[in-house]
C-alpha cells in the first residue's frame, strides 16, 4: 500500500499563494502518476491536477490553468501543488491520490491521503 500525506493548507486571503505538498511511502512512489482533488462542503470531489509518473505531463481543470501548477520529485518521493491568485472558491480540502496512469477521475486512482484544508476568505 502507498501512504500519502497532505501539508501546507491554511487559511489566506484572496489573491495570496499556497504550496500544498504530498509526502508518499510504502510502495514506490516514481511507478504511479499523481493527482490533487478538492472537495468543498456538499459537493462531489472535484479534479484539480494531475502528473505522470517521470513529471514530463501535466494536466489542468479549465478553472485552474495559469494559477495552479503541479510538480514532483520522485527522488523526494513528493508532489506539489503551488496555488497563485487564490479565490474563495478555491476553499476546499486537497486531497492528493497515486494511480496507475493521470486521470481526471477520481474513481481510478488507488491511493488517498487524509487531506488539507485551504481556505481563501474575500
């Protein structure tokens, strides 16, 4: 089994930056591409970024692209997510997931960690 662990959320306020990281161990961690999902309060868990396994693909949600950028050192065994221009609807848990290939949905990766919360207030 794969143990992901979440850091870095807080509460900031709009337009201010956060760096969410994903601390992996157990199996190893270069074999499987990377994602980050948010969730907010009653909704579904929402695609944020994804990563293949050597880092050389990226892909974005529409809502994310210019702001967010996701990156990964496998010799760290770590993912990143850094955040700019943040936006109260932005506020949500981030959840980072491991999984054989990147997808956009959640259902087919294998791995979750616990999750941080980010909050932007206005």
């Amino acid at each position: 089994q794969v143990q992901l662990v979440e850091s870095g959320g807080g509460l900031v306020q709009a337009g201010a930056s956060l760096r969410l990281s994903c601390a992996a161990s157990g199996r190893t961690f270069s074999s499987f591409a990377m994602g980050w999902f948010r969730q907010a309060p009653g909704k579904e868990r929402e695609f944020v970024a994804a990563i293949s396994w050597s880092g050389g693909s990226t892909y974005y949600a529409d809502s994310m692209k210019g702001r967010f950028t996701i990156s990964r050192d496998n010799a760290k065994n770590t993912v990143y997510l850094q955040m700019n221009s943040l936006k109260p609807e932005d506020t949500a848990v981030y959840y980072c997931a491991a999984g054989l290939g990147p997808s956009v949905r959640a259902g087919e990766y294998d791995y979750w960690g616990q999750g941080t919360q980010v909050t932007v207030s206005s």
